[in-house]
C-alpha cells in the first residue's frame, strides 16, 4: 500500500479520534499522516497534533495488516508516542478499520 492509498482508505473509513489531532510520522522522506479529527479529514499535510506517533513505514505497514500488535511495536522501540497517549491507544479501532 502507497502512503496516498492509505489516506484514501482512512478517509473512507473515518480512521481518526474523534476531535483529536493525530499526526503518524514516519520519519525522514517518508512524511507524515495527519488523522484531524475535528475536521474530519485524513491528509499527508504536516502541522500541529495533540499526539504524534512516530513509528517507521515498514513497521506501520505490519501493524495495519494485523502482522505487529501496537503495544508490542512500542514496547520494542518501534512505535514512540509524544503528546496525549490516550490518544495512540485509541489508533488499535483506527488499525482495525484499514483491515475491514
């Protein structure tokens, strides 16, 4: 999956914390995903979040096809969370929905 299919897919699939800005980045040239949950919008814009997930395109790639459990990813290093931790916990029904 190209980083475009994956917002497309969480736009259609209103992957996003409700009234939470979260920003998945994926380090380096691969940018950033921005889940806006107060406007409803999935876009790769880069900007202010109340949660910042940092976790590597391949990485990210495992844990949407249900391949690397998300508290396994943070425990190992693979997965950082700055902000709102709440907030990343919230991301398992986000990874839940690209699945369906």
């Amino acid at each position: 999956m190209t980083k475009q299919e994956l917002v497309e897919r969480m736009q259609q699939g209103q992957a996003w914390v409700a009234g939470k800005r979260v920003k998945i980045d994926f380090g380096g040239s691969d940018g950033v995903v921005l889940l806006d949950g107060a406007a409803q919008q999935v876009s790769e814009e880069d900007g202010a979040a109340d949660t910042t997930i940092r976790v590597g395109w391949d990485d990210w790639q495992q844990m949407a096809a249900g391949q690397l459990d998300g508290m396994t990813a943070f425990m190992m290093g693979k997965l950082k969370v700055d902000g709102d931790m709440s907030n990343a916990m919230q991301l398992q029904g986000v990874l839940a929905k690209l699945r369906s």
